[in-house]
C-alpha cells in the first residue's frame, strides 16, 4: 500500500492536565527501517499509566495520591524526563501494513499487540525496559512504528480489536504480579483495587490460575468481581483478616499497607504495582522480617509472561470486560470517565469506525474527518 504522509493523532505537548493533549492532524507518518514494521492502529487502551505519565505523576518530588500532581513537574515519565512532542497510547492492536529490511515476522497485515512495557534487558540493569507512549511513540495516533521483535501476532486470538487493546497494561501488569508472588491452584490471594482495570484482570487471571480470590472494592462493584471469579468481596473500610493469604496483589498503596502486610500468612508474598491511594507509607518492618514476608515491585515483565498471556486469550481463558468507546480526539472526556469508574475498560479508536462483532460491545467511532485546528487542544 502506499503510505500517506502525514496521520491524525494525539500529542503530548508537557506535563500536566488535558490540556497538555492537542489532536493533531499533521503529524508525520514514520518510515519504517531495518528490523522495524509500521503498524495500522485499530484500537488502543486507556489506563493509569498513561494518565499519570501525562501528569508527571511518576516524578520522585510528587508524593500524593495519583490526581494531586503539582504543577511545573518535571521528570514525571518512567524513566525520567520525556521527548515532548509525545504520542502516548501504551494499549495496543493494530495490523502489519509496512515492513522494513531484515523482517520475516510477522507479516504485512497480521494483527498485533505488545506489552507496554516492552523488555529491554542489559547488564547493569536486567530488568530494564522501555513504555510505549513513553519513551517512545504509541498508539494514540493512525500510525504506531514498532520494533518486529517486540510484537505479538494475535490474529488467531478469538477476542476483538478494543479487546486486544485491552490486554497489555491491565492483563499483562495483572499476570506480572501474579507470577511474581508465585500464584497457583489453592493458594489465598488478597487483590486491593479489584474493581479497577489491573485489580479486575488480576481477579480474572488469578481464578483461572486456581486461586480462591478476595476482592477490596466498593460494595456496589462486588456483583462484577464474583462474575470474574472472586469467592468474596471485602468492603474498601472493612477489617481484613491477619495471616489468612498466600499472595497480596496491591494496586493502591497508601495508609492500607500495614493491613495488608498482617493479613499475610508467615511466609506470604507482597506484590505491588500501583499507588493511587499514594505512594509513602508507615510500615512496621518487624511484621515483614519476623515472619518472613517477600516483597515484589512489579512493573518489569519478562518475555514469558506477555507470551504466557496471549497463549491464555488464544486458548479463551481470558476476556478484557469493555464498558465503552470513544473516538480518538475524544480522549480527555474518555479519560475523565476511566476515572470515574474503574470497573472496565475505556478504550479509543485511532482509525476508520466498524462495529465489533459480537453482541455487546460498543461500536468504535471514526476519528473523524471534522479535523481542529493543528493547536487545538483535545476535548476543547
């Protein structure tokens, strides 16, 4: 196919709120070089990642709760200060439509994904990686430049594109925890946040590696978590029992470590991958070396993981919960309603609308040819 110049999309222009986002029309469609493939997005994801990332919330100077970044935040990405322009976007799925020189796989229109954050291993730091929508372009745009290496071809996998999208962060992170703290049949998992995007994968995931599943959520949220596989529901203010579980898979952090430390059994794992209740807390060490306690932080995932996650959605093992779609230059609106409810996943639609095919799912929208102005904020 011949290649248009020129692609509409999302630019991160600073740190900050969404008016940091201008949709964008002009945005150069890049080539692609030896080992690389140039991929046609047809969904991607919204998630915690990319929200805080545009915040500046990742900066060692924030210390509140996700949402309280001050401003004039610098350094805020993972790896510290980002390339601005940025397109974010770190949930993909799109489909092969130009490939460089020394490529065999996958093939030009094979559909694929790849984690977000993509493994990038070295000696003095092996557990090194690097985010899509972060250190380097993502998907919030028609077009995504990828390494060939770094994708998975799912085309045989029986889910839709926006569920695809749905995979990467929230399955992938989930997986990640869960294989962390060794999860497996019989074993007692205690999971916070289990409404939101991560917590809710890591319910689903968790029961179909065997696990007897407990949920923190609001009451109003635990019909959905025992639909994906918990056994029980704790209330966000209940107590929790103390030495009860095997693995604590903690996606909020704040005041509620304590607790979830002593409702560990002896000898218990403690894996954590989130902090939006905030990232400082008061532990007394005592009731992790006394008895035992591993911690894990978890935000590396090794090759395997991502590859044993496709494997599970290939053999239909796991199904991403969609609550709605949104039109790419609707990513402020989209992103304001993932925050209001965390029960699913919010996803977008870079390219050309289609409805989805199974019953259910909310139909992806064109990005439209009602173009803005090249300045013109998101959501404005």
């Amino acid at each position: 196919m011949t290649l248009p110049e020129t692609m509409r999309g999302v630019y991160l222009t600073r740190h900050g709120g969404p008016e940091a986002l201008q949709w964008r029309a002009d945005i150069p469609v890049p080539r692609p070089g030896p080992g690389e493939v140039l991929v046609r997005v047809r969904a991607a994801g919204v998630n915690n990642t990319d929200i805080n990332t545009r915040e500046g919330w990742y900066a060692a100077a924030v210390a509140g709760a996700t949402g309280e970044t001050a401003d004039g935040v610098e350094s805020g990405g993972w790896a510290g200060a980002l390339a601005f322009p940025r397109i974010q976007g770190g949930d993909l799925c799109g489909v092969v439509v130009a490939r460089g020189t020394q490529v065999e796989t996958p093939a030009l229109g094979a559909r694929v994904t790849c984690p977000i954050n993509i493994p990038r291993p070295a000696e003095e730091n092996p557990v090194g990686f690097i985010a899509l929508g972060s250190e380097i372009d993502g998907a919030f745009a028609e077009y995504c430049l990828m390494a060939a290496a770094d994708l998975y071809d799912v085309s045989d996998v029986p889910l839709s594109d926006i569920e695809i999208a749905a995979l990467p962060c929230g399955f992938g992170t989930a997986l990640g925890l869960l294989e962390r703290a060794g999860v497996g049949p019989g074993q007692e998992v205690l999971i916070t946040g289990a409404s939101g995007n991560v917590g809710l994968a890591a319910v689903q995931l968790a029961a179909a590696l065997g696990a007897r599943v407990t949920g923190i959520a609001a009451a109003a949220k635990a019909a959905v978590l025992r639909e994906e596989g918990a056994a029980e529901v704790i209330a966000r203010d209940a107590p929790l029992p103390q030495d009860r579980y095997d693995a604590v898979i903690d996606l909020v952090g704040g005041a509620g470590v304590a607790a979830l430390i002593d409702a560990l059994r002896p000898g218990g794992h403690f894996a954590v991958a989130g902090a939006i209740a905030g990232p400082m807390i008061t532990v007394d060490l005592r009731r992790i070396y006394l008895r035992d306690i591993t911690l894990h932080g978890c935000t590396y995932q090794a090759p395997q993981v991502f590859a044993r996650l496709i494997e599970m959605a290939r053999a239909g093992r796991v199904r991403p919960r969609i609550a709605a779609a949104y039109p790419l230059r609707d990513i402020a609106r989209a992103q304001a309603d993932f925050h209001r409810n965390h029960a699913a996943r919010w996803l977008y639609r870079a390219g050309i609308g289609e409805t989805l095919g199974r019953p259910g799912d909310a139909a992806l929208v064109d990005a439209g040819d009602d173009r803005p102005s090249r300045d013109r904020p998101v959501g404005a």
